[in-house]
C-alpha cells in the first residue's frame, strides 16, 4: 500500500468500522484510560514492563468488550495477552 491507501484505510477505519465496532473513541479511551490508571496506582513501583505490558493489554480489550460483547475479538486477544501475562509473570518467580 501507498500512503494514500494507508491514509485512506485508516480514515475508514477510525471514521466508520472501530465506530460501529467499539462506541465513541473518546468514551473507549476514557475507559481505557481509567483502567491503565488504576494497574498504574496499584503496581509494584518501578520503570514498566513487559508484563505490565501484557495486563495494560487486557485492560485495553476489557474496555473494548464493554461497549461490544459480542464481538468475538475482543475476548481472543483478552485470552491472549492473558495468556502472555501469564507467562511473563512467571518467567522470573
């Protein structure tokens, strides 16, 4: 793809597809936002990590999944950085 064709996509994508998908981007992000806020308050102090990472991630999805339950996505990929959490969390326990 051109950047045209990636400009386009992307205007399609944010314009109509995440829309009808996932609700307002700025009600999704607040959500998001809150959610990374509170892993923040509650993890142990310190530059973040991979792991950290991973559980922001399934944050993110959550708040996705949210506004739009029955989009499948959303719980593949919260399974998923589960899933990495998971064995990042215990690669050095």
């Amino acid at each position: 793809m051109n950047r045209v064709e990636f400009l386009d996509t992307a205007k399609d994508c944010i314009t109509r597809d995440r829309a009808a998908t996932h609700g307002k981007a700025e009600q999704n992000f607040d959500a998001i936002a809150r959610g990374w806020d509170w892993w923040l308050s509650i993890r142990n102090a310190g530059p973040l990590t991979a792991y950290d990472t991973a559980m922001m991630m399934v944050i993110f999805k959550a708040a996705r999944g949210a506004t739009n339950a029955s989009h499948a996505d959303n719980m593949v990929d919260l399974v998923g950085y589960g899933a990495l959490a998971g064995e990042l969390g215990t690669e050095d326990a």
